[in-house]
C-alpha cells in the first residue's frame, strides 16, 4: 500500500495540478490525501489530470472561499468503501480491505488553535463510537508535537498546543513513526523557519497489517508543504531459504530419509 498526503497550497491552476499529479503517478500511488486545493467544486477532469487515468475514485470537501479544501483520492477497486465521514477540518473513509476495517482520514486542520481540538475532539468521539478497526489519519495538522518540531521562531507560546496534539495522540492510541528523508515538512520562503506540521498518525494495527516502517518526507516543489509518503515493507526475497544442520548427517537414518524424500518429489514432477 503506497499513501501521499500533500497540501497543494491551491489547485485552481492547471500548469499547478499537472505538476502534482506528476508527483502522484510517479509514486504509483494507491490512495492520496491532498490538502488546500482552494477549489469551491471538484470534477472528473480535474481528479483525472491529478491521477493520470480513469481508474480512480474520489470525494472530498469544498473550500470555505479562497481557504480550505480536502480531496482524497483511491485507486480504483482498491478497497471497499463502507461509508464517509466529515467534521471541522477533516474527511473520513471507513472501508474493507482483504477482510479488514480500516479509517482513513485526511486532514487539513485550522490555524486557530481552539478550532483545532475541535477537530481533535471530534475524531476521539468518532473513534469512540464506531466499530474497531485500524486508522490511517494523515495531512496537515498544523501542529508540532514536540519543541524539536519547529525552528526558526520561539517556542514558548507553542507549549499548550504540544500538550493538546499529544494528548490527541495518546487518546486515539495513535503512532507517530519516524520520519525518513528530511525532519521538517513545511519551510518558510526564506528558509528561516521550519516546522513538521505534516504527518500519518497510525493505529499500531494499521503499522502491523501493512508493515510500515516509516514516512517519507519527499522534496518541495509546487507548495511550501512537502509531501508525505507512507510505503509498506512487505518486500518479496524469493523463496524461503532452507536451513540445514549438519548434525543431521550423524542421524542413522538419514539416508534413507533423504532417499524416500527424493523419490516423493521426483514422481510429482514426472
């Protein structure tokens, strides 16, 4: 499973959407969460020139204005979708996957920082009163989890908004995973100030079903935000090696174990 979660900083150019779908069929992506795309409505054009072809699926929620925006795209067939789910600065997906449930979140939360635990509030009700599954939150939150989370500016008045994200987090007994490639997701233009305010918050049974081993901060280039990718680990080696103990040789019947074994195998290949 490859996830990308990126805030586009607007998506009404189309020399701009042509650059991030650049990004997203490069990756061979299978789900994308995308952020900001300041769009007051989203068609099949568009989701097309994003994706690449038709082989695509989407929802997401219009802008407030000029601000805001969320579009979470899938690949076609992926999973099956359940239901879907919006609040205050998120959209939801809950769907089966190969006999597992799992919600998958995009988020894009408020400046304001009192806005934002309503958001957070209301993932933590939803979590609460849903059936059990795995989660797969992911995209900008806006906020830092740790002071080695932001540089560039003074922290003092980051304190409380720490302590709230982390709470979030240890309330939807979510994992934070360790960033590859780079610390910081968003950069200001003059390179002076840096903060990781994006990520994939995941259930730890989310991380084992699909062997995820961290995220992937990639290279800015159409937005202030980097991308963020998630990829599995579940790599194919070839057949499993078979091991062989030397003291076997010493086992009194080992050769006619070794013969009868042979002959078994030889007949279901003649």
């Amino acid at each position: 499973m490859i996830i990308v979660s990126l805030n586009i900083r607007g998506g009404g150019s189309r020399a701009k959407r042509k650059r991030v779908g650049y990004h997203i069929q490069k990756g061979e992506v299978d789900i994308c969460f995308v952020q900001e795309t300041k769009l007051s409505g989203i068609d099949f054009n568009i989701v097309k020139e994003l994706w690449g072809d038709n082989q695509v699926e989407w929802s997401h929620l219009v802008a407030n204005g000029a601000s805001g925006g969320i579009l979470t795209m899938w690949k076609k067939d992926f999973f099956n979708l359940s239901f879907s789910f919006s609040g205050e600065g998120f959209f939801g997906l809950c769907v089966e996957k190969d006999g597992k449930r799992i919600y998958f979140v995009n988020v894009y939360a408020s400046c304001d920082l009192t806005t934002r635990k309503i958001t957070w509030d209301r993932l933590y009700d939803l979590k609460n009163n849903n059936f059990k599954g795995s989660w797969c939150i992911g995209g900008d939150f806006n906020s830092i989890s740790s002071l080695e989370g932001r540089i560039g500016m003074s922290t003092r008045s980051y304190r409380r908004e720490i302590t709230i994200f982390k709470e979030f987090i240890e309330e939807m007994e979510l994992v934070d995973l360790p960033t590859i490639g780079g610390k910081f997701t968003w950069i200001k233009i003059n390179g002076k100030t840096m903060s990781r305010l994006d990520r994939f918050l995941l259930s730890e049974s989310f991380i084992e079903d699909w062997k995820v081993d961290g995220q992937h901060i990639g290279e800015r280039d159409m937005s202030d935000h980097a991308p963020i990718w998630l990829k599995d680990n579940r790599k194919y080696w070839g057949p499993k090696p078979f091991k062989f103990n030397n003291m076997w040789f010493k086992h009194e019947d080992f050769d006619i174990f070794v013969e009868e074994d042979f002959d078994i195998f030889r007949m279901k290949w003649l």
